[in-house]
C-alpha cells in the first residue's frame, strides 16, 4: 500500500498542519470487516494532522484511491438493522425539509449501503430515487425492490444529468473518501436550484470522543478525515451552497450495539452483552445523541 502526502482536504491547499495523532496501524490485524460500515472498532487509524485554517483532522499520508476502492469492493457487510434505524434517523431530517425543498422528483444517496435509506425516501414520496455503493455484499442484502436502485460503483458525478436532482444525501461517507469537497462540488452540479445537499458525519469535537480520546470509535481505519461544526461549515460553504445549518444528530439503536462502540476489550464486551440478554436487554432501543453532525445547504435559486 503506498502512502500520499497531501494538503487539507476542506481548504484543497496548503495550510499550517498541527500534529494530531501518531500512526497506529497494522495491515495484518484488520479484518474483512476492516472497510465495512457499523463494525467493531479496531481503534487503528493512520497519521492524523488538524488544519489551522478549518479545524479539519485528516490522515497524512493517506492511501490511493485505488487501494481503498479495492478495499471497499470486498467488504463484507453486517449491519442490518442498524442500516434500518440510521436511515430512520435520516428520514426526519428529511421530512422537516420537505418544506422548503419544493421537488421530490430526483434523489441520489452516495455510499448507499444496503439502501435502506432509499425506501425511506420511497416512502415519503421520492421519485427517480438511486444509491451509489461501492461494496457489492450491501447490495447483495438489499431488499428486491431496492436492489434495482442500488449502482455497484464509486459517485462520480456523471451517474445522471447536471441540476437535475432536488436531493443529494451523502451519510457517514465524507469521512471515508480522498477529496471530500470535490465530492460535495460534484454533488452540488447535479442539483436543481433550490436542490439540497444533506450530509452527516462524526463530530470529533463532541464530549464523546473528546472523553475517549483516541479510543474512541471514530479515530478509525476507514476515516481519512474528521469533521467539527467549524469544518463541516467550511466544507459546505466551499462547496457553494447557501443557507448552510449544522446540528447534532440523534441516532436510536438496541443496547448491544451501542455496546459495541464502547472503548472495552472484547472480553468485557462479552460479558457485558451476556448480561444485557440475560436481562433480556439487548434488543432494547435507546436514543442517545454521540456526536453525530447532520448539516444541509441549499443551492442559490
Ligand atoms: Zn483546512
């Protein structure tokens, strides 16, 4: 695997670099799940430097491009339920929107995953819905009227017409890419005045992650940069958009996965699950807000 020196990926220049963490990978320690969405933390994550100018964390060297489309090709995939309750999450978004978004004809979910999200946006009255997925084992799960939807491949802002779309979402992806922003400006040329781009990420400045330190579930192998509100803004109003809002996303999942995330050893994580089910706890949902961002904008009619 080879390593690439690169500047930051919100500002797409150079600017003063400040040391944020040092590498802590190991290629033969990371799993078929290493590259799959809502796995097991290996809490592995390469050398990570925070931008000056937009607060930004990001991995530099990063991989190529082509190294990690290979690893997101043969990903496996274990996240069923929890696809359904994230995407959940998403869809009140969404509908608190409907509003001010006029159209629902036209929406495309980049880094799709089983498309869990795109019977959402069926369900509230989406037409021409699409979903772009990398990995080929989300699809392989999708249901039979979602399958069809799903394109096996990496967005690259030629899937359809420009300005042609009044939705483009993009959920716990824009950490995962190399060029998050010229991922957004391409997002962004697909939309119809008055389109919205919606994104979510992690919040490494969230009490959560600041608590756990480089423990915590976020500092992972997968992400190639970190978001704060003040990145997150930056990389939306870079990308053009107007009317730009961040907020804290609030996710409901059962207790055994929020188990999971837990920064515990495997053996403590063992037992505390077989306490949870013999409580018979462990499929009880709960909501909690973990530092999750959600953020929109608008392009300028
Ligand atoms: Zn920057």
């Amino acid at each position: 695997m080879e390593l690439i020196p690169h500047d930051c990926p919100v500002c797409e220049r150079v600017t003063p670099l400040q040391e944020w963490a040092q590498a802590n990978w190991d290629l033969a320690g990371l799993g078929t799940l290493a590259f799959s969405s809502r796995k097991s933390p290996e809490c592995m994550h390469f050398h990570l430097v925070r931008c000056g100018v937009c607060d930004v964390v990001f991995a530099n060297p990063a991989p190529s491009v082509d190294w990690l489309m290979a690893q997101y090709r043969q990903a496996a995939f274990a996240a069923g339920q929890e696809s359904i309750m994230a995407a959940r999450s998403y869809a009140k978004v969404v509908a608190a929107l409907l509003p001010d978004l006029g159209s629902r004809d036209g929406a495309l979910d980049i880094g799709a995953g089983d498309g869990a999200f795109l019977q959402e946006l069926l369900d509230l009255g989406f037409s021409n819905v699409a979903g772009m997925e990398p990995s080929q084992a989300p699809i392989d799960q999708a249901s039979a009227t979602i399958r069809p939807l799903l394109h096996n491949q990496m967005f690259t802002g030629e899937e359809v017409a420009p300005a042609s779309l009044s939705l483009v979402t993009c959920f716990q992806t824009l950490e995962h890419v190399t060029r998050p922003l010229e991922l957004c400006r391409k997002a962004f040329n697909l939309l119809r005045p008055g389109g919205v781009l919606l994104v979510a990420v992690h919040n490494y400045r969230a009490w959560p992650a600041r608590l756990m330190g480089r423990r915590s579930p976020i500092y992972d192998i997968q992400h190639l940069q970190l978001f704060s509100p003040l990145s997150l803004g930056r990389l939306l109003e870079n990308t053009g958009l107007t009317r730009v809002t961040i907020r804290p996303l609030c996710n409901r999942y059962p207790l055994s996965y929020w188990l999971r995330l837990l920064p515990l050893g495997i053996t403590a994580k063992r037992r505390l699950l077989s306490l949870l089910t013999h409580v018979g706890l462990e499929n009880r949902n709960l909501s909690l807000c973990p530092g999750n961002l959600v953020a929109y904008g608008f392009k300028s009619k």
